[in-house]
C-alpha cells in the first residue's frame, strides 16, 4: 500500500530559480540579513495551548536523527547532535505585515507566487510567513516533513509535532490547505546542500545544490527533505551552542553570543548559510481563503483526538476506552503514520 506522503511527493514537483533576483535585489536582501538580528535558536519556539507539554515541538524530527546519527550515520553523542541542529531563526514577514524591514520586495516576488501556481495548480496565492534560518559550519538540519497548517489549527496553538502527524495520517485532509514553500539562499556558504526525496521516503533522494540567489520551491508538507552539513564533511559540532545563544553581525563577522552577551565564537560571512523560506498558502478561489481565514482556532483538540483515536483503535493499537493523553503517545503516533527515508543511503 502507498503510504500518503509517498503518493503526494511522487505526483509533485518542484520549481528551481536562478538566479531569483537581479543583482541590486539579491545585495539588498543580503544587506537586509546582514542588518537585521540579534537572531535566536528556532529551538525557543514553541506553541501555546492545550496541548504543552515538555514534548520538544519537532520531536518527530529529532527522534529520527539521534536514532540514525544524520547524513553520515555517525554515532555520537545526543547532545552533539542536538547541537548539530540547534540553528538560528527568525521570522522576517507574517503574511504581508513586515517583522523585519527590507524583505518586502522578496515577499512579493512574482516569480515565487507563479511557481507556487504550478506547484498546487491553484490561482490563489496568499504569504503566509517568510522566514530566515542560519546554519553555522558543523550543523545540518534533520530529514522531516515541514509544519503544515488546517483549517482551525496552526503551530500557534498547536504543537508542530501535532501538526506533522494529521499531515502523515490523511486523517485530516478535508481540512489541509496546501502550502508552497519557496526556499530561497543567499551567500556561498561551502555545503548544506538540499537533500530531498522526490520520490517519497523509500526513494532516493536527490541533493540540490545551493548558490548565492538562487531557489527551489516546493510541497515542503509533503516531501521529506533537509540541508546536509555546513562547511566540510567532517566539520566539528560547534560546542558554543547553548540555550539562548544568539547570532548577529559584529565588524563584518558573525558573532555567536551566549545568553548573557558575551561573544563565544566568531565567524566569516561566507561561512554561515543563509536561506530564506517563502511559504504560501495555495487556495482554488477567494471563496475558499475566505473559509480558511474564518476557521482559524476552531479545530477542537477533542476532535483531533477523536479522528486519531478511532483510526487507533481500527488498527488494534489501543483499546476501544482507551482515552491517551496525546503527548504521552508521541511515539507510537510517529511510529504508526510516520515513514523516514534511509539518509544514509547514497543520492
């Protein structure tokens, strides 16, 4: 049986831009990086609602890759590895409010919006969010699925763990809006190379290859992907990640500083990765974004509960009074709707 995000990422596709500016575009935007800050651990984030829980919001993500150890299978130490994906965030647009000044003209972009067309065949397209995420050498990111958003329910208020299995148990679909992700890059940072699995988590996957103002947009909810490590191969974990760490520029370096101020390590431009996520929901007509923007918060954790339990309980995983605490099930959750690719293999 084809497993849904199977079925999803093999009838998808993907757009490549390059370049995705013109000159004066992509130095502004890198000006506008390079300005902005301090920026924070995107581990800080987390959801607020019925639902908190000391669950960490990608769980689902980290779990895989402490269990395999990355893209080498190497076997080191848990904390290592959760320095190794401990990187930096920052939202830069909600929507079309700007968080951050200087994004605008990125945010806007026709080319993301056309390409998010094809990528859904849906004329409506509406920003959702533009983000900034910033890899220091050493670090990668996870394979996962990326955050999808329902009808009455968004990582606000939802745990994105949450969140990742409605989208892989095809419980929910009747409520998903389809999201484009437009993952743009700036700088030439050596490494961190897209790895995504066009083909679904038993396929193979296929590496894209970042240069300064370029990108590739596609269904991030659908395809597992994720950025291989910064730097060289065998580039050290940066050991300066702490909780409250923070990134900047300081005299025409990068600077990581700790949660008091004080300056831990320093780096050159061109070696921190930069990417900027464009994500945008996809929608048939204005009658159905209209829908969607008036049943924001009305997803009920009990019915969430109610749809996952039933199909537990068709399945024979927990018993027909059984009521779990849903954190308390995580894993079985991910064990049961969720399939990782096999990162080590060779692409």
């Amino acid at each position: 049986m084809t497993d849904l995000l199977t079925e999803a990422a093999t009838t998808g596709t993907d757009v490549q831009l390059d370049p995705l500016l013109d000159t004066a575009g992509a130095q502004a935007i890198n000006s506008a990086v390079l300005a902005g800050g301090p920026y924070g651990l995107y581990a800080a984030e987390q959801s607020h609602g019925p639902l908190e829980s000391k669950v960490a919001e990608r769980y689902d993500a980290a779990r895989n890759y402490i269990a395999t150890g990355g893209y080498r299978g190497v076997q080191e130490p848990p904390t290592t590895l959760i320095r190794r994906t401990g990187y930096f965030r920052s939202t830069l647009m909600q929507g079309k409010r700007s968080v951050t000044p200087g994004f605008e003209t990125l945010n806007n972009l026709p080319a993301l919006y056309d390409a998010a067309r094809s990528i859904h065949g849906r004329d409506v397209v509406e920003p959702a969010i533009l983000y900034l995420n910033l890899l220091v050498p050493g670090q990668e990111l996870a394979v996962h699925i990326d955050v999808p958003e329902f009808a009455g329910a968004e990582r606000s208020i939802t745990p994105q763990w949450l969140l990742v299995i409605m989208r892989a148990c095809g419980l929910f679909e009747d409520l998903r809006v389809p999201i484009a992700t437009g993952i743009t890059y700036f700088g030439n940072a050596p490494g961190g190379a897209l790895r995504h699995y066009p083909d679904g988590p038993s396929g193979p996957g296929q590496r894209f290859e970042p240069g300064d103002n370029t990108a590739m947009v596609l269904d991030t909810d659908s395809r597992y992907h994720g950025v291989e490590r910064v730097g060289s191969a065998d580039e050290p974990a940066p050991v300066e990640i702490v909780a409250g760490a923070t990134l900047e520029q300081r005299d025409g370096r990068w600077a990581m500083s700790g949660p008091d101020g004080t300056e831990l390590r320093t780096y050159d431009n061109d070696e921190v990765r930069i990417s900027i996520s464009w994500k945008a929901y996809c929608f048939r007509d204005e009658a159905e974004r209209a829908a969607f923007e008036a049943a924001r918060g009305t997803l009920t954790i009990a019915e969430i509960e109610r749809r996952l339990y039933a199909d537990l309980r068709s399945r024979g995983l927990i018993a027909a009074t059984d009521t779990p605490h849903l954190p308390d099930i995580v894993d079985l959750l991910i064990d049961t709707y969720q399939t990782f690719p096999d990162v080590t293999a060779g692409t």
